[in-house]
C-alpha cells in the first residue's frame, strides 16, 4: 500500500501523534507518513483531518509540512526521498524553526471592459495584451501589497505572494513567514493599518508554514 507523506521532521524530535500515523527514519531526518488506499479521498473531512494533524504535530515540534496528496510508493521510496532531498529539508527546518504562518488575502474587483473587444477580431498582440491586463494587480491592490509588506518589514522572515480564486473572487494572497516571538506584535501592527484599507483584506493563521516548505 502506499504512503500519505504529512511532513518531514528532524530524526531527534519525537512528537505526540494520531495513531494512524508512522515515522520512517533515514539518516538525520524522519517523514510522518500513514497508509494510503489506491485512490486518495477528496472528501472535505478527509482534508481536514490531514490539515489538523500536521498542525498538532506543528505546534510540537518543527515540521516541514507537505500538501495533501503526496503520496511515495512504499516505505524504500520514503528513504530514498528523503535521502535525495536531505540538504533541502534539512535547510528548510532551520529556516522554518519556531515560525508559523500567517496569510493576507486581498480581493481584487475587477471592472469589467466597458467596450470588450469582440473575440474574433482580436489579434495575436490583442490576445496577449488582454492576457496580461487581465492577470496583472490592479494599482490600489498593488499599494496595498507594498504597505502591508513595508509596515510588517522586520516581522517576518520571508513572504511570497499569489494571485488565485478563492470563494469565486480573483484574490491576491501575500503569505508571511512570522517568527512566534513576533507574531502579537505582527498582528498589533496589522490592526494598526488604516481600517478602510483593512475591509479590502481577511487574515487567517497562523499555519503551519505550507507556502514555504518548497
């Protein structure tokens, strides 16, 4: 049967787990792994319970998360893996230690063409225009991006940033990577922002830090 990969952890470290769930040890490093049938559910619940036992065993100890669905082979190509990858998980839990996750997600409102061009007349050069217009950030999301990284500046360790759909609005998701010690201080300052500016943003975490374990 194959392996659920949950997250890669430091050998050393011995967190409290859910009982389905196994340690596979190679060298210095060990993947928190559970048996996996052929096909893998994508029931709501199922995801769920994926998601929380990785932040209980986040909350313990410093995990390398992974997204649902990495599923190895067997238990060889558990060891295998993190034999290849040993340099980059081992990097990754240094730069992970002791943080958490916090997510700024942006709504963009986009307006819609007043004189849409038809599509058949559109040329090659049109296409591609319209492309870009349509994914680039409208210039208040934009600002707003800038403001919230400038003022969170020395918060947080690293940030990355998204645009995707979320509950059917296009979205602009800015993921920061917030040390523990700061992180009352990264949320005092957040509430500081203007609260007009605020209504355009929902915040969530914190998280075991997904949008950073590649």
């Amino acid at each position: 049967m194959s392996l659920l990969l949950y997250g890669i952890i430091y050998a050393q470290d011995k967190p409290d787990r859910d009982t389905t769930l196994s340690v596979i040890k190679a060298g210095k490093l060990s993947a928190i792994v559970a048996a996996s049938p052929q096909i893998l559910s994508r029931e709501p619940l199922d995801v769920l319970a994926y998601g929380q036992c990785i932040q209980a065993i986040h909350q313990q100890v410093t995990i390398v998360p992974m997204r649902y669905g990495s599923i190895l082979a067997d238990e060889d190509a558990v060891k295998d893996h993190l034999h290849e990858n040993k340099r980059h998980y081992r990097k990754r839990l240094n730069e992970l230690n002791q943080c958490d996750e916090i997510g700024i997600r942006l709504t963009i409102n986009v307006e819609p063409d007043s004189h849409p061009m038809p599509h058949k007349s559109l040329s090659g050069l049109h296409y591609l225009l319209e492309r870009k217009r349509a994914q680039s950030l409208p210039l208040h999301i934009e600002q707003l991006a800038d403001l919230l990284n400038t003022t969170l500046l020395g918060l947080y360790k690293e940030h990355s940033a998204d645009m995707s759909v979320f509950n059917g609005q296009q979205t602009y998701l800015i993921s920061y990577l917030v040390p523990r010690i700061y992180l009352t201080s990264f949320m005092n300052r957040l509430n500081n922002i203007r609260p007009d500016l605020l209504m355009l943003c929902s915040v969530s975490g914190p998280w075991p830090p997904y949008s950073f374990a590649n």
